[in-house]
C-alpha cells in the first residue's frame, strides 16, 4: 500500500543503544536525505487517511514534523504553523 515508506523502514539500519534497539530513518531522523518520493507518499497517505474538511491550520513541533507538515501544506492548500520552543 505504501511502497516506498514500507521499503525505507524494511532497508533502514538498526542501531543497538543500551538495551534499546533504535531505527535510523529519514522521517525520524532527516538522516539520511528525505525522499521527495517518501515524503509525498506520506503526505497522500495521511490525506486519504484524516478528513481534512474542517481543518484550519496543520501545526507540528519545530524539526522532525516541518517536512511531512509542509508537503500536506502544498498539497492540500491548508497553512502550515511551527511551534517552537523558546
């Protein structure tokens, strides 16, 4: 269903940090390079998935949320609001 972001997380190298296996993905991480294939992908995945009718701002926490954020922002013509911390 979702082909490419399935694939990245099947590919994507696990790294062992104490007793916690953590995974190393563009979407969690931005390391290595995010996609435009796997952003896009996420973002038309979400948009079948929320209903959007009402919705008036997308906001998402500075860093990691920026990138999906702002790719349902173009998609879908909603404005898109950071929050930072300060």
């Amino acid at each position: 269903m979702y082909p490419i972001l399935v694939n990245s997380l099947l590919s994507c190298p696990i790294v062992k940090k104490g007793e916690y296996n953590y995974f190393v993905h563009p979407i969690t991480d931005g390391i290595p390079d995010i996609d435009p294939g796997l952003l896009r992908e996420i973002a038309v995945g979400m948009i079948r998935l929320l209903d959007l009718t009402d919705v008036k701002y997308i906001v998402t926490a500075e860093a990691m949320g920026i990138p999906i954020a702002t790719a349902l922002s173009l998609m879908t013509d909603i404005p898109v609001n950071i929050i930072r911390k300060r």
